[in-house]
C-alpha cells in the first residue's frame, strides 16, 4: 500500500448558513485547495460526503456538482453516504485510491446543509438510520438511543451528570477559542446543573441527557487534499501523513448487542488505525471524539483505548482530556460545540487535527502534536471509523 | 388487534433474533420459523425523550429497552409511572406511532 498524505485542509464556519449546499462544499474545498497549494498538479478524484441532501435539500450525486463547481473536469466524482460516518468513510474513499496507485490527489468534502427543515423534521431524518421494524416505529431518534445508552453506562460505571456537565463545559471552552465553530459561548457547572435555575437553561432532551449534553444542528462544510508520497514531496509546507485508517461495523438494533454500553466497533476500528499505523493510543497528543452527546465523548475514549474501561470520566475529572492536559480531547470543541453538519463531521474532525499536527491552531493549539486520532461514529455505533494521523519532520 | 411482533428462531441452533435477518447471527443457517415475541422480562434501560422526531400527544415519550425472560431484548415503549432499572414487566402491544399509512402497532411494557 502507497503512503497517503493530507496536504491541505479547509472548513467554512459551523452554524446557520444562508448558502446553498454547493456554495458551502465549495467554499471549503477552495480552502483545502488553497492551503495545499498544489501548483500545476491536477485534482485527480473529488468524494463528497453527505447524508441527507436526497431529502432535505432535494439534491443528489453531489461529487459530480462539486466538480462542475470548481471546474475540476475530467476528475474522477463520486458521493458517500454512510450515516453520520459518512465524512470519515469519504476520506477512506480518497485513502484507497492514492494507497491503490489510482489517483495521486483526491479532495474530500463533506458537506450537511440541515437547518432548511424545522428541528422535528431535521431529527426524523437522522432518525431513519434506526432500525426500521424494531426501532424507528416507536418514535426513536438519535437522542433517544444516547439517553438509553447514557442511563446503562452511568449505572455501570458510576458516571454522574456532573461528569457529563464536564464534558459540556469543557468543550464550550475550547469552542470558544476556535473561530469556526458553530457555539462561541461558555457555561458554567452552576449555570447548566447546580442552581435552581439550571433546569430552566438546562431542559431534559432524552433523560439523563440534558440540552447541553447533546450537540448542535448545523450548517457546514470540510475539505481535505490527499495526495500520494510523490505530489506530497514536491509541496512546501508540513508532512501530515494519513498513517492508517480502520472501520468496524455492528448490530443494527443497540438492543442486540449483548453488551450494549460496550462499543465494540469503535475498539474494532481503533485497533485497526493503530496497528496499521504501526502506533499505539498512548503515542497520541491530540484526540478529536465523536461527542454528539457528552456520554459518546466518555465512551469512546476508553473504547478507543486512551484510558481503561470505566475510567474514561475519571481521567476527565483529573483534567487529562482538557488542554493542557495528558491528552486533549477536542480542541476544536467537538461536534458538541463546533458543530454536527452530520456528512462533514467525519472530514472536519480530520482538518481540525491537521491543523493541529502544522502548530495552525492558535490559542487552542496542542503544544507539538506529532499524533493524532480521530473516531467517526455512525449509527447509534453500527459503523465506526477511526483515524490516526503523524505530522513527519 | 390480533398484530403479533414476530422475530425468528434459527432452525439449526435455536437462537431466537429480533429483529430478524436474512441470516442467522449465531450459526449463519438461512432457515427459520416465526416466532411471537412476547412475554414478561426486566428494563434493562429506559429514557423520556423530549425531541420527538413527530407529533406525539405526549409532552414526551419513555421508551425502554426490555430484555425478556428467554434472553430475547426488544426496545418499545414503557408505560409504567415510576420507571426504574430492572423493574418487571410484561409485553402488549398498541399503537405506537401515527405514521402517514396509519396508526403503527408495537410493543409496549407495563407493570407485573
């Protein structure tokens, strides 16, 4: 298998946008073009990741538009849908063929445009990744799943809603330092849990998880250039390689996994990304999680391997996920703060993690990140794709 | 309403699935029989959901994940006032959505 490198990255800011899907695809793909400043060599293959623009924005086959909007012809286009993976699975797309030999750049958009449709219509369809028969039918949505899932892993774990307040604040915080993000504003532990006056800001979504424990819906767009060993050894600029990528799939229903708060496709995929990077979890300095609600942030970072089973919300309580700490966990704020255009999620995680590895980020920079991970997280866990990342000389 | 939630009961080892799949996740055998799922079992969890995805009457809905007493796990709605974890309960079935066909019918726990 090639190297694969990414040579440039690129997002327009999270939130309500007035532009069109295209526009927003657009917008970040320049500039992911931009920072990679390729010269001469030609874009060989577009993927854009998207979820719902079938149904909510009436558009489909969105890599063969995106090409026709940055005049990129006769490149190779194609779009992924793989639920709220699918940003992450585009970028697998683009992986395969510079590692293949097919292609020598490939840009990667993902791109959600979700605010067109009221909240209840937006949350349905999210909602129809749910098993049909079994889960769909009974009113279940993405919230519903994390609140079952949140109240069987507090239990077991001992986790508290103060941990995932924590999880809430912490992440506010780093938004706040990030100029993309969807949430720029702070909050407090009384203000969300602690004063009376926190159930009025802080209203039940799915019990035990409140509004803050859940992320945003947005607008928004991330891009990324991939490009092979040869084109990356021509550009200027930092070597950010894509050292190994993994996917793990299951159950379809949450209730059939036999043990339902173990996320076993997220250590699947984990596993796989760290072996084929030839890198372990304790080699990484900066992690971006797939906290779409704050328990996901927990789970995932011990299923992903960071810390043991049951510890995740006390590594969090010694301060180890915050920055500055032993392993920041989403300097960018996270899906929780920055933002959930669900198909550019997967993509944007990655952009915020090169930016880290080239020392781009700012107030909120990892001080000398050299790896990176990042954990994609489709379904309620049904598909899963992890994600390491290695900054070379 | 006679409406029977059904899974399937592997015809090789015997595992019972629900929902069903083309293919038996135990044994990967392609044969089954139908079987209804219903019965008594305990909450293995359960959540009151605030952002319904349609209009329910409901300010809000507590859905539940049961697991039955032969080991078989199905997710519907609980209708038990004070709900807790591990709680017993017993399978019936109404209707559990209004869908643009019609009133869905489902699976819903009450009390022992």
């Amino acid at each position: 298998m090639k190297s694969v490198y990414i040579a440039g990255a690129g997002m327009t800011r999270f939130g309500r946008s007035e532009w069109p899907l295209m526009q927003l695809a657009s917008v970040a793909s320049l500039a992911a073009l931009k920072h990679a400043n390729l010269g001469g060599v030609p874009v060989d293959g577009v993927v854009v990741a998207n979820m719902g623009a079938a149904r909510i924005n009436r558009q489909t086959a969105l890599g063969s538009a995106l090409v026709d909007q940055l005049a990129l012809y006769p490149a190779a286009a194609e779009s992924v849908e793989n639920g709220p993976a699918s940003g992450a699975s585009a970028v697998k797309v683009g992986f395969q063929a510079i590692a293949s030999g097919m292609a020598d750049v490939v840009l990667v958009t993902g791109v959600e445009r979700m605010r067109v449709v009221n909240g209840m219509e937006g949350t349905d369809f999210v909602a129809s990744l749910s098993h049909p028969i079994a889960e769909y039918i009974y009113g279940v949505t993405l919230p519903s799943l994390a609140g079952l899932f949140a109240r069987l892993f507090m239990e077991k774990h001992g986790v508290e809603r103060k941990h995932l307040a924590m999880v809430a604040i912490k992440n506010h915080a780093n938004a706040a330092k990030n100029p993309y993000a969807h949430i720029q504003q702070t909050i407090t532990m009384e203000g969300i849990l602690t004063l009376p006056e926190a159930v009025v800001n802080n209203p039940p979504i799915a019990e035990p998880l409140h509004m803050f424990d859940c992320c945003p819906v947005s607008d928004g767009a991330a891009s990324l250039v991939l490009v092979s060993q040869e084109v990356a050894a021509k550009l200027k600029g930092p070597k950010v390689r894509l050292a190994g990528m993994g996917q793990a799939t299951d159950t379809h229903t949450v209730h059939e996994r036999k043990d339902p708060t173990d996320l076993k496709s997220v250590r699947i995929a984990a596993e796989q990304a760290f072996r084929r990077a030839g890198l372990k979890p304790e080699d990484v300095d900066v992690a971006e999680l797939h906290d779409a609600f704050t328990i996901l942030e927990i789970a995932e970072s011990e299923a992903s391997g960071f810390f043991p089973r049951g510890e995740g919300h006390k590594a969090l309580e010694r301060g180890d996920t915050q920055l500055g700490g032993r392993l920041p966990i989403n300097p960018s704020g996270g899906l929780k703060a920055k933002g959930h255009p669900v198909g550019a999620t997967g993509v944007a995680q990655l952009v915020e993690l090169t930016w880290q590895l080239r020392g781009e980020c700012g107030e909120r920079q990892v001080k000398d990140a050299k790896i990176a991970y990042a954990c994609n997280f489709g379904g309620f866990g049904n598909n899963v794709v992890a994600s390491v990342l290695q900054r070379e000389a | 309403m006679s409406m029977k939630v059904t899974g399937m009961k592997c015809s090789s080892c015997g595992t019972v699935s629900y929902p069903t799949h083309a293919v038996c996740p135990s044994c990967r055998n392609e044969t089954f029989e139908t079987v209804v799922i219903e019965g008594e079992g305990k909450v293995l969890t359960y959540t009151d959901v605030y952002a319904l995805a349609v209009e329910y009457e409901t300010r809000y809905l507590r859905l539940a994940i049961v697991e039955l007493d032969d080991g078989v796990r199905v997710t519907g709605h609980l209708l038990a006032d004070k709900p807790k974890l591990g709680m017993r309960v017993k399978t019936t079935i109404g209707t559990v959505r209004e869908m643009a066909e019609g009133a869905i019918q489902g699976l819903q726990f009450v009390a022992v």
